[in-house]
C-alpha cells in the first residue's frame, strides 16, 4: 500500500478542495494556504498536514460566520402547497 505523499501538487490541493488550481494558487499567493515554492522553476508545494490544518481553520470559521449569522427562514413556517 502506497504512502501518503508529504507533499501535494497545487493539482492535488485543487482536487481535494475540489476546486482549481488558479484558487488554490489564489489562496497560497494571498497567504492563506501555506506552501513552499520549489526547484529551478519554482514549482509550489503545500504539505498535507498544512493542508488538513487549512481546512480546519475553514471549518471553524464558517462555523463563526452560522453562529453569527443564523439562518432566520429555518423558523418561518413555510406555506403548504395545494
């Protein structure tokens, strides 16, 4: 069984987050996703585990924006239809 890479492409990244590689790249330029840029043609990495961390920190903060913003129709009741 094959080991889980330390490191993962921008692709990777994109592919876990299910999103593209131009907002991955968006995220680690601005900062907000940590990552190394290596080799002679500056190719980015970010560590799995920075990763995993990265993604925790948007958990807790959309748990932040829910708790702040609650979601006011969840108590309306809504029509019943014909």
């Amino acid at each position: 069984m094959a080991a889980t890479p330390r490191f993962l492409t921008l692709a990777d990244v994109a592919e876990v987050l299910n999103t593209s590689s131009a907002q991955v790249y968006a995220l680690v330029r601005r900062g907000e996703l940590p990552a190394i840029k290596i080799g002679g043609r500056g190719q980015w990495r970010v560590e799995a585990a920075r990763l995993e961390e990265f993604i925790e920190q948007m958990y807790a903060q959309t748990r932040t924006f829910v708790d702040e913003h609650p979601y006011e129709d969840a108590d309306r009741e809504q029509p019943v239809a014909d």
